[in-house]
C-alpha cells in the first residue's frame, strides 16, 4: 500500500484503517508493513501522536 505523503491525508488514512480493520497499531503495522517507528515519527512532525486508549493518532 502506498501512503499519503500529505500530512493531513496520512493521518486520515491511517485512521480509518485503525478504526474499520485493525485493533491497534501494532497489527495495522504489522499487515501493512510499516515501520511504526517511522510513521509515528512522520506525524510527530506534525503534532501528532498515537493514542492507544483511543486506538487512533490525534
């Protein structure tokens, strides 16, 4: 799959998967095939962080 590079759009996609497909991070990651360190690090230059309670980056 490829990723938005927009930051918005990216935050957006990954949010919508973590909400209809995967229960956490860890496993959206792990089917996508993403480093989450990276993508994490991607919107954290944006001001945005991973909230696991919540299951979705804010």
């Amino acid at each position: 799959m490829t990723l938005p590079q927009d930051p918005m759009m990216l935050m957006s996609v990954i949010n919508m998967k973590l909400r209809d497909f995967y229960p956490d991070l860890d496993a959206l990651c792990e089917d996508l095939d993403i480093d989450r360190k990276a993508l994490e690090s991607r919107l954290a230059e944006f001001g945005f962080e991973y909230s696991p309670e919540n299951n979705k980056f804010w």
